[in-house]
C-alpha cells in the first residue's frame, strides 16, 4: 500500500509540472470543463467538488461500446454493478461496498423504483435504463442524504437523458435524423436506435427508439450438461425496447419549458438448464422455463428559469411514474412418489408514483464573503404491490391444486402499501479570501410515512399479524471544505450523515405457516438505518490533466437484516404469539466500517514532447476493506483492490482515435470472506484484462467504432458476480461438481457499431 501511495503520488507531481511547462491550447480540456449537478444541486465542475464524483458522457458511452449499466462501470474507481449470470442479470450498484436499494438511482430527478427479491424465483430488479438514451451518468459516492434524501447512504446514481438540443447543435440546422446500428458477440445481441429531432421556432422535439435482440452472454464455462453441474450459461433470448420523447418550449435562453415521456422494457426467456435433475427437495426436475418482463413508464413536466430578480434559477418538476414486473416460471419434474407433475409460478410486483420537486437558487455577497445558496422541497406517495401465484398439476391425472410446497397460493408477502415522503433542504456555497478558501455546509429534513392496507389476500396467510403504520423523520448534514492552495493544487474533504427509511417490505414482510412450522412477523421498533463517513483528498488540475486521491471513511449503523428471532426448541415459554420458528427483520446491533483509498487522474502528453500531441494516460485505483466492528467478521460487499490504467489517442480534429485499456484486480481471498453470511460463495483469482477500442469518422454523417474486449482471453471471475451465488439455494448442488466456472465473464469478443447522422 506504501508503494502504491508513493507513485500516485509521483503521478500528481508529474501533472503539476506538466501543467507548468508548457500549455497545449488545441486541446479541449474536455474532462476539466465537464460539469455536475447531482453531487451540489447546482452545476459545478467535476473537479471543484468537495466529495468524489464522476460524471461518464455520451461520447464515452459510444466510444466505449457501452450498453448496460454494469459496461458503464468497467473503469470507474469504486464503483460495481452485481450480475446474476443464471437468469436474472444485472441489478443495482454497489459504491464502496454497500448496494442494492441503498444507492439512490435516478433518471432526469425521478427515482427508480426498490428492487425486491424474494425466494430464489422471483427478483425485481433496477436495470432499467437504456444507455442510448442518456447525456450523462453522474455518479456520487457516500452518503448522499443531505440532498436526496433517504436511500442514498452508499451514494447516488443519476441518469440525465438527452434533449433535441444535444442533436441539433450538431450541424446548426432545425432537423436531425439518425441511425445507430451496434453488435456484439458477447450476447449475439443487436441493437438498433433511431433519432428525430427538430425545431420550429420555439419549439424543439425530440424522438429516440432503441430496439434490442440478443441471446445469453457468454462465459467461460464448458459443461453443457442439463444438471447442477452445468458451468455453460443457460440459453436465452432477450429483447428490449426503449422510447424517449421530448417537448421542450423555449420562451426565452433562459426560460424553459420541458414535457418528457419514457417508456421502456425488457423481456427475458430463460431455460434453466443448471436446474435440471435433482433439487434440494429431492425432486427430478426436466423442464425449467421462465418468461421474465420488466417494463417502466414515465411523464414528467419540468420548468427552468433564471433571472427571476433575487433569485438566480427556479426550477420546479411535476411526475408520475409506474413500473411493472411479471415473472413466470413453468416447471416440469417428477415428484417424491414418481408422479409427473407441471407447476406454474407466477410473480407480480409494481411501483406506481407521482411527485413534485422546486428548487431555487441564490447568489449575493455579504462583508468578505461570497454565498451561492440552493434550497427546495420535494415529495411524492409511492404504492406498491406484489402477489405469488401458483399452481401445481398431475399429469396423470390432471388434478391440479393452488398448493404448493410450501405456499397455499395466492400469496402477499407484504400488504398493499403507501409510502409518503417529504423533505426540504438548504445549501451554501461560501467563498472567503477571494474564493480561495471554500465552505459548503448543507442539511435536509426528511419526514418519512408508510401506510399498509391489510386485504383478504394478506390476512389470509397472516392471521395475528398486524401490520406496521410508521412515521419517521430524520436530519442529514454535511459540510465539505477546499482549500485551493495554488491555482492548479486543491485540498478538499467533507463530512456527510445518512440514512436510508425502512421500506414497505422491511417493515412488514410476514407469513404464519402453521403446516411447516414457522412464520415472519412485522416489527415495530424497526428504525432507519443511519451512516456518517468522510473523506479527505488532494487534486491537481491543469492544462496537461488532473488527479485526485481521496481517503475515505464511512461507519454504518443499524443495517436492516432478517434474522431468527425465536426458535421455540430452545426459547423458554415458547415463541409469542404463535410459538412457530420466528423470522423478523431488525436492525442489526452491530456497526460496519468501511475504509479505503480512490484514485483518478489523465494526463496529457502534449506538454511533454509534440511527438506526443493528441495522447493521453489514464489511471484509476480502487482499495477498500470493511469490517463488522463489533467482531470483526468482514464485509462480504467489499470488492477487491482494482487498478487501470490506459492510453487514448484523438487525432487533432477528431476524425479518429482509438483506446487501450489495462484492467488489474486482486484476488478475494477466503480470509476476506464471511462465509457464514454468504452461503455459497467462493474465493476468486486476481486477473488482468486488456480492451481495445478505436473510432473513424467519415465526414459529418458517419462514425465507425470497433471494440475487443477480453483481448488476450482470460477466463476470470469478477467478484460482484461471484457473491450472487449466495443467493441461490440450488448452487453447488452438483455434488464434487466445479461449478465456479458459470460465473465467469465472456472470453475475448468483439463490439461493432455504425451512427450515421444527417
């Protein structure tokens, strides 16, 4: 670790004095220019922050052949995206080693909806964007409550879709018309988008279609038997569609009018094959089918204006959105006595929401200080409902019952519920010293409400369960500093609090199962999970590039866990109130402490010899441990050392360029590992992976992007993906069988894509 500081540290005094020794003033100093508006509510450069952010654009997302959100994060420090290869792909994103609904996700300010997962057949997840579609991906890490609120406690995604001004302003003319075609070997998958957009006066329009095909993504796996043993993917076939469009009313530059609608969806048919044969339950299994969809709606209204007197800007926004997934599983196998029998599952949960946001913001001088305030309000009601269903067949017979083990279908895991959520916030941006010395201390109030109806359906299987009304409020402050030392050298850090609100299935998941013995009951006392982190980093900027390293500490309280609350074979006086094997989610007593390292930087060679003008060097770093405070045990979250580094050429006039990328991880090793927490999962080998992208573009109309990925064929496992297995009882149930294999990513394969634009 010594060492590795030390020549981070050399590379930052190599930018400074590059930066001194000579400017290169045709060169865009795009990365220096590129501005942010989730990490402060306010458009401020990526590299005047006081936390550690990043923002990846559309050029990057194109160049990079980047087509779903776990591509996005290939090189990003920190940063991981967990994928389940068996059926369900990708999910949410991990930042510093906490995941899942604990990392806000947002498209244009609205929230994605919580993924639920329940069993090892059902899993509502957040992969819902199309890549095509967004102007940027702007990632914030830590705690992120202080602007948005409750579930951002590890940190903040946001998607920025494209607006017609980003196309029109290509060739300075009214109209757009566009057409992309991409492919990749890694799912046989095809994607085709198209764009229109146009302006009539005032009134500028924009309509973007995105259809996708494609088959299983490959792995490195070689055992195509139809078992537990199997380690080659199962076969799929996956399609998806995505729609954006755009109204925007522009009264004034500074006064805009903006009508959005979204809609997308995503389709996966999966034969199971590494179900096949013998389950846990003792059963033959010899057909395992599942249709799985996932679709999400939006419409929002939006209005910016500047100029309004005292205040600056005044933004407000209007929204509703709603989110299906419907999960079917058909099933033939032989039963305990020999019978064949055919059993259906069917999943159903949806998110419907509406909401309203306004922001303002300030700037004025006061004594020696300058002050640019941002402050607002927003809230929005979110109600949710899920429902199993099922049914089990004798195809002897043809009988068939609602019942199957161990479900009396149908079934509501949690009732219908409401949630309300309201919060106000503030922030300052103070300036001392003619800005030399920056102060930004923010604070949001958050009222949180949930409101569960109890209807037939969940009485049915809860009888005595009285589900959990809840009102919680909480207050979340940071304060981040910059000291500019030089003009070129910053000292930043902050503090941050957060928390993250318990939702609809975290208070009141319950089932009495009188037949099997146990049951899960709402808990009352159930508070939010809370964190408190911060960081401290130094940053160099200049003509020649930029890097920043950042040390980082974040503690974890309270952590929302389901855990055995009372055994009745060992309770004395049994288990209240119905002395079954008892389930609650709690809030574990033990703190989490999350540490680590980031690093990021690019420099341009320009400065140091013209041989080299249009080169560039990349690098980020990545390390981070975790540890249960109380004994001890590590995080399994935690992902390993990560380290790139690469080499990118734009020739002058960007009519080519082309990008060589070195990925090094470290090995998870079983030291690092709670086993007793994460079931099945296994070490994982450090690897090292080579990708090669390069560009052409011919003329104004039409750009040719080539990728291979994986170049030198490694067989490797990414342990993001590795800890998904986990999660799935049926894993490893091929005996002495290997299966690790099944988790690990595409060997070399290649992308092509072909964007023509008039």
């Amino acid at each position: 670790m010594g060492k590795t500081v030390a020549y981070l540290s050399f590379w930052l005094l190599w930018v400074e004095a590059a930066g001194a020794e000579q400017e290169a003033p045709h060169e865009a100093a795009t990365e220096l220019d590129t501005v942010t508006i989730t990490a402060s509510r306010t458009e401020r450069s990526m590299l005047d922050l006081p936390g550690t952010a990043s923002t990846i654009d559309s050029e990057t997302l194109e160049r990079r052949l980047l087509r779903t959100i776990k591509d996005v994060v290939r090189y990003e420090p920190g940063v991981y995206v967990q994928n389940d290869p068996q059926r369900f792909g990708t999910s949410g994103f991990n930042i510093r080693g906490i995941g899942g609904n604990r990392v806000q996700m947002l498209v244009d300010g609205v929230r994605i909806p919580d993924s639920f997962s329940i069993g090892s057949f059902q899993s509502a997840r957040r992969n819902m964007v199309d890549i095509d579609a967004l102007r940027a991906v702007e990632i914030v890490r830590g705690p992120g409550s202080a602007m948005y609120g409750s579930d951002g406690i590890g940190g903040v995604v946001s998607f920025v879709t494209k607006d017609p001004q980003d196309y029109l302003e290509m060739f300075g003319r009214n109209h757009y018309q566009g057409l992309k075609l991409l492919y990749s070997t890694a799912n046989d998958g095809f994607v085709q988008t198209a764009t229109l957009a146009g302006r009539l006066n005032r009134l500028e329009g924009l309509l973007l279609l995105t259809h996708g095909e494609g088959a299983e993504t490959d792995n490195q796996g070689r055992n195509g038997s139809r078992s537990s043993a199997r380690t080659e993917p199962n076969p799929q076939d996956t399609r998806n569609l995505n729609l954006l469009s755009k109204l925007l009313y522009r009264f004034s530059d500074d006064n805009l009018l903006r009508l959005t609608g979204e809609a997308t969806e995503d389709q996966v048919h999966t034969d199971a094959r590494h179900l096949y044969g013998l389950n846990y339950a003792g059963r033959d299994v010899y057909r395992f089918l599942t249709h799985d969809r996932q679709a999400r709606w939006r419409v929002s209204l939006d209005h910016a204006v500047k100029g309004l007197g005292w205040l600056d800007s005044l933004n407000w926004r209007l929204y509703g959105q709603r989110s299906r997934t419907r999960q079917n599983v058909d099933e033939a196998r032989t039963s305990l006595q020999g019978e064949d029998q055919a059993v259906g599952r069917r999943f159903r949960y949806d998110q419907d929401m509406v909401g309203g946001e306004i922001q303002g913001s300030s700037g004025f001088d006061w004594l020696s200080t300058s002050h640019r305030m941002v402050f607002g309000a927003e809230a929005f009601r979110t109600g949710i409902a899920e429902l199993r269903d099922g049914f089990l067949v004798d195809l002897r017979t043809a009988a068939a019952t609602n019942e199957v083990t161990p479900d009396a279908f149908p079934v509501r895991d949690f009732p219908l519920s409401s949630s309300i959520r309201a919060g106000v916030y503030w922030q300052d941006e103070i300036g001392l010293f003619d800005r030399r010395v920056e102060l930004l201390p923010a604070g949001r109030f958050d009222y949180f409400g949930l409101r569960p109806e109890v209807d037939p359906l969940y009485a049915k299987d809860n009888k005595g369960n009285q589900p959990i009304r809840q009102d919680e409020t909480a207050f979340s402050p940071k304060f981040g500093a910059l000291f500019h030392l030089t003009d070129s050298i910053t000292l930043h850090g902050q503090y941050a609090e957060g928390f993250r609100a318990p939702n609809f299935s975290d208070a009141n998941s319950g089932f009495v199962n009188f037949a099997f013995g146990y049951a899960a009951i709402p808990n009352p006392n159930l508070k939010p999970e809370t964190s408190s982190g911060g960081e401290v980093g130094l940053r160099f900027q200049g003509d020649a590039g930029y890097a920043d390293a950042t040390v980082f500490r974040n503690d974890y309280q309270g952590f929302i866990r389901t855990v055995t609350a009372c055994n009745p074979a060992t309770a004395a006086g049994g288990c209240p109130p119905f002395n079954l094997l008892t389930f609650m989610t709690v809030n574990t007593p033990d703190p989490v402490r999350i540490q680590g390292f980031e690093f990021k930087g690019e420099l341009r060679l320009a400065p140091i010899a013209p041989l080299f003008d249009g080169l560039r060097l990349l690098a980020s770093y990545s390390y981070s441990e975790g540890r249960n405070l109380a004994d001890r045990r590590p995080i399994n979250e935690i992902n390993p050392m990560r380290g790139v580094l690469g080499l990118r050429y734009d020739a002058p006039g960007g009519d080519w360029g082309s990008e060589a990328m070195l990925t090094l991880a470290a090995p998870k090793r079983a030291r690092d590992i709670d086993f007793a927490s994460a079931g099945a999962v296994f070490p994982t080998a450090g690897y090292a992976l080579v990708d090669l992208t390069a560009y052409y573009r011919y003329g104004d109309h039409a750009t040719l992007t080539a990728g291979l990925f994986n170049l030198l064929d490694k067989t490797y496992i990414e342990w993001e993906d590795a800890r998904s297995r986990g999660t799935d009882p049926h894993a490893g149930l091929g005996g002495a069988a290997d299966i690790r294999d099944r988790y690990t990513r595409p060997g070399r394969n290649a992308g092509v894509s072909l964007n023509l634009e008039f």
